[in-house]
C-alpha cells in the first residue's frame, strides 16, 4: 500500500491511499481543485479516485466535497450515519452514500476497512485501519483522547497517521480564549505531542515501519517539538528508526509505502 497526505490541518484534510486496486481519499477537506493539484503532482488523477472515506462532520475535512461530488457523481462517498447525515446538511450531498456501522468492518474491493469511534465534538466521529493483507494503515486525528479501541488498531497498524496537534505550554500561553484552550485540550478535543507519544508507548506498535504525525496546529506547534515528543517513545518501543514526518498543512507529503 502507499499513502501520501494531501494537506493535513485546520484548514482542510485529505489522505490519499493506493492499494488493492483502489485510490481512496480519507476526507475531503481541500478544494476540489487543490485536491486535483495535489493529486497530479504525485502522478495520480482525481479521476482515478474509488472512494472517499469520512472521519467526521468538521468542515476541514468535508470542504472540498460539494464540487467534488458534482463532478465525481458516481464514487461512493463512505461514513456512518450521523455523518453522512451532517455532511449532506451541511453540503446538499444527499446521494452517492455508502454508510457502514462504526465498528463493523466492510470491504472496498481488496481493501478491507476497520473503524473504530473517536473522542471529538462532532456528530459520530470516527477513525481507521485500512488493511491489505499484511498492509495496515492506521488513521486517527480530530480525537480528545486514545481509547483502548483506537490503541488496539494503533497496535497492529504498519502505518500510521496520528495526530498532534499541540504543544500544551505553547496552546496554554497563546492568546486564543480560555474556551476555546479547554475545548481543544479536553476529552472531545485534538491530541497533543505528549498524547501523541503516550499512545504509542501504551499502543506498541510492533510491527510500524511509518509514523505520521498530523493535524500539526499552526499557532500552538511546530513540526520540531512533535517529531522531539514522539522521538523518544519510537525509541522506547524498539523503533528508533523508522520513517517518521510531520505532515503540514500547505503542501503534500512525499509517498510512503508500507
Ligand atoms: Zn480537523
Ligand atoms: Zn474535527
């Protein structure tokens, strides 16, 4: 399998992932144009897309999806039913849904698709292992905290997008609201450096070749301080030397394969 992140923050999301036959994208949170862009710039077609995967009803990861489907009718457009449900509220997409229970795996063609629910202040939100054969990618990002299901699909995981999304003395002396601070720190929020390389270590990941770390806040982190917060744990764990990136927000990540 390979997977290149397309664009990876608060201002829109979106994953690509070859395998089995398919090109996925996990969210559609860039512009239809910039997806094509990013797309083309790694050699591959927004024509070619098979499926387009949900995490939730933010609208960093749903943003490019009206445009998209208008001129993409026919792929199918995968999430449970709260999202699917908000997104077309939010969106006017109210066809082209394929929605699966949180929980119960499904197949897209050789790709066999794991999820699992996530913390976050969204309607139903969700993250993933997306496997071939020995091939499993972990995503989850936009999650206040791990839980034993998302450690549970980190564990087996050979690549995985994780997030951490904020240095907390860097979000604690910013100048954003106290509200806001405790939404984003909290149970239903985003994932932190030092959560970040908690799960791994609880998580132990055996058999990870690739770790992404994702949904990098631009004001509260910076790339630096969470490659050097989960250093240490990839260590512990016996993966010193992986391949190991902090995805940004403004251009797309190289190809990994796994
Ligand atoms: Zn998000
Ligand atoms: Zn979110």
């Amino acid at each position: 399998m390979r997977v290149r992140s397309l664009g990876s923050g608060s201002k829109g999301n979106s994953i690509a992932v070859r395998g089995g036959g398919e090109l996925l994208l996990v969210d559609c949170g860039l512009s239809c144009l910039e997806t094509k862009r990013r797309l083309a710039a790694c050699g591959a077609s927004i024509a070619e897309v098979t499926g387009v995967l949900f995490t939730h009803d933010h609208s960093d990861h749903y943003s490019g999806l009206a445009t998209f489907h208008k001129k993409h009718p026919a792929v199918p457009l995968y999430a449970n039913g709260n999202t699917a449900d908000a997104i077309a509220c939010a969106t006017g997409v109210d066809d082209g849904w394929c929605i699966f229970e949180t929980s119960e795996p499904f197949s897209i063609g050789a790709l066999s698709i794991e999820t699992f629910a996530t913390p976050h202040d969204a309607a139903d939100p969700v993250g993933y292992l997306i496997s071939e054969g020995a091939s499993r990618l972990f995503v989850g990002t936009d999650m206040g905290i791990m839980t034993v299901a998302a450690k549970e699909a980190l564990s087996r995981a050979t690549c995985a997008i994780l997030e951490a999304n904020h240095d907390p003395m860097l979000l604690q002396t910013s100048n954003r609201p106290l509200s806001l601070k405790q939404r984003i720190a909290g149970r239903c929020g985003h994932l932190s450096n030092d959560q970040a390389a908690a799960a791994l270590l609880e998580a132990h990941p055996a058999h990870l070749s690739t770790l992404l770390l994702a949904h990098l806040s631009q004001e509260c982190n910076a790339a630096y301080l969470a490659l050097e917060a989960v250093r240490p744990a990839l260590a512990e764990i016996g993966l010193p030397n992986i391949s190991l990136a902090a995805l940004a927000q403004d251009t797309p990540s190289a190809t990994y394969e796994f």
